[in-house]
C-alpha cells in the first residue's frame, strides 16, 4: 500500500485558536491513509494539541526563532530543516511573520506547492503594526497557491490575486442542542439559575474584551443574575482581570481557560457576545449558532457568519448600553430545543465537505 503524502503545516504554534481548530477538525476527517499533516512552529513550550497531533500519527517540528529572536539563526534552521526533510512537496503557511522565511527556504530546496493562506482582515495597531505590514507584503513573493478563509480575508490581504475560500469548518454533529447537556454543564460551572454570557477567543487585543466588560456591565444592571464565561488565555490576561477587579465584576466573571469540549461549554450559555475589532471569519460564532446560542457580534465579522436566524449584528459605535439590551433581547430567542445543524451545512461549514474539499486539492497539487 502507497504511503500518504504528507503536508507540512507551518505556524507560530498549535495554541487553542481558531486557525488550529479548523486545522485539527481538518486532520481528524481527512482520510489519513492518503493524506498526513505534519507541523512546524516556533515555540518550544508544549501546547495545546500536542499530544492530539501525535495520537492522530502527524509529526511536529519545533524551531528556536521564538526563544532568542535570532533570524540568522533561523534561516539557517529553516534550510537545514527542509534540506532535511524532502518529504515535503507541499508546505501549507498560516503565519504570515514567519512565513515568508519559511516559503523562501522551501522554495530554496525544491518545494514545488507553496500555500498561504489568510486568516484575518485586520492588523492591531500595536508597536509592531508596521513590521507586520511590511512582513504582509513580502509573505506573498514566494508563494504558489492562496487560500483565504472568507472573501474579506482573501481580498485584504491577496488583492487582485487570485484565491479560494477555505470554510472554517465545523463538526455539526457534535454542537446539536441537548437540554441535558445545558443542565449538566451549567451544573458542573455552578452557573444554575443565571443569565450566562459567554464569549470564547484569545486574550488578545483584536477581540475587544475591554468593550465585552463594559457591555456586561449595563447587561448586570438590567440582570442581576447575568454571569460571563470568558473561554481563552492570551497576553492581555492580567490586564483583563484587573479591569474586572476594578469593576466589581469578580464574582461574576469565569476565567475558563482553553477546553476542549466546547461544544458542550456553547450550550450552558443564554448569549454569546463578540465584539471584535476584526476577524478572518470568526469561526467561534458559527460554533455558537451550531450549538442554539443566539449571537450579537460586531461589524468586524465577515458576513459569511450569519448562517442561522440566531445571529444580530451591530456597530461598536452603538455603544454599550444598545449591545447589553440587544444581548437580552437576543437571548429570549435561545434555541436549545432546536436543531441547527441544517443551517451550518446549508452555508458549507460542516467538516465532511471542507475536509473532501482539501484532500482533493492537495492529492491532485501533489508532485511525485
């Protein structure tokens, strides 16, 4: 029997992400007899799906660029690798920081299928914002294919290129709404009786938690009941619980870390609110919809996220108070009798088809 090609997946790590969710849906429905992923990051440190990447048979390297910074260092690292590795005729680039060195030393040793793809529509505005512009515009030189994981997110970052659409897709199957999971789970989060909020994404500046803390703010004054459940870890961790300190909210807020059963974490939640700055495509919130949860989000989600009758949109200009009424208002829609996994296969983000899709792509780019 033919052994299966193996497509190397190039990111800054395996973290709790939606990137990495959509990888890790992808790897566990492909057929692995075919087609393997293996994966290359540059954090050290164990991380999330580690362990789940070794039990699934894929292999993952780990390179030292974020332990010193020291790019002399990693280019070398990056040709020693792919000299190394000429198992590889398809690299798959999530990361557009590093990804340009990676795409350089891959076309440089006789990669022949290079893709990028684009996850996001935005930058945040921090002190590295014109390093990441720069990096944007050179990750695209030495690339052979594009993918993009809605129509926004190819256009911002491809241009005029051309592109397809990758769906962030989901496992439909295991969101569907179960009124004795919701009781289970709230149960087990001691949140019985309460007006849950949820919200699932990394504490990181684009997903706008200080605006999430402010909505829930006016949410208590109307709710006095109203608990938030804050799924993620991220860099701004400290500074969230400080803001949460100094709003008298600690008692109310649930700092949940990553899980790995958020599909049963979706349903003990009434609302799900998120008011990102910007999102690729913001997969948490078709989760959320799959799972019975109405959803208020803001104006930086692509429309490709509407896919249920759960689903509010509104401008960050609207102002906490609009958002804390539109949430309660949202939430007397809560459908955790219903069924919507029609709609999530309806808009083309059940795994089974994105999983097909990818499979036939890279068995008929690949080179032997």
């Amino acid at each position: 029997m033919a052994e299966p090609i193996r497509v190397l997946h190039i990111l800054q790590r395996m973290e709790a992400g939606g990137t990495q969710a959509l990888l890790m849906n992808i790897y566990k429905k492909i057929d692995r007899s075919k087609v393997q992923f293996d994966f290359l990051v540059v954090y050290k440190e164990k991380q999330f799906y580690d362990d789940e990447i070794e039990q699934l048979g894929g292999r993952l390297y780990k390179l030292s660029f974020r332990e010193d910074f020291n790019l002399v260092k990693f280019r070398r690292e990056l040709n020693r690798f792919f000299k190394e590795h000429n198992e590889y005729g398809i690299i798959h680039c999530h990361a557009y920081t590093i990804g340009y060195f990676c795409l350089r030393a891959a076309k440089k040793n006789g990669v022949t299928v290079r893709i990028i793809h684009s996850h996001s529509n935005g930058i945040v505005h921090d002190k590295k914002y014109y390093l990441k512009l720069f990096m944007q515009k050179v990750y695209l030189k030495h690339a052979t294919d594009f993918f993009a994981c809605s129509e926004e997110a190819g256009k911002y970052l491809f241009k005029d290129r051309k592109f397809s659409v990758l769906n962030n897709a989901i496992d439909s199957e295991k969101f569907i709404a179960d009124e004795n999971t919701r009781r289970i789970v709230r149960s087990e989060l001691g949140v019985e009786n309460k007006f849950v909020v949820g919200h699932v994404g990394r504490l990181h500046p684009e997903k706008n938690h200080a605006f999430l803390l402010d909505v829930f703010v006016e949410i208590r004054k109307k709710k006095e009941s109203a608990v938030l459940l804050l799924i993620g870890t991220g860099p701004l961790e400290q500074e969230i619980k400080k803001k949460v300190e100094n709003s008298g909210l600690t008692e109310y807020v649930f700092f949940l870390k990553n899980r790995k059963n958020m599909n049963q974490i979706y349903q003990a939640m009434d609302i799900f609110v998120f008011p990102s700055l910007f999102e690729g495509l913001g997969i948490v919130a078709v989760e959320a919809q799959a799972a019975g949860v109405p959803v208020v989000c803001s104006e930086g989600l692509p429309p490709e996220t509407e896919i249920t009758p759960l689903y509010k949109r509104l401008q960050l200009s609207d102002g906490t108070e609009k958002w804390a009424d539109e949430a309660i208002k949202a939430a007397q829609n809560l459908a955790g009798h219903r069924n919507m996994q029609k709609y999530v296969v309806e808009a083309g983000f059940d795994i089974d088809a994105t999983a097909n899709m990818i499979q036939k792509y890279y068995l008929k780019k690949q080179v032997f």
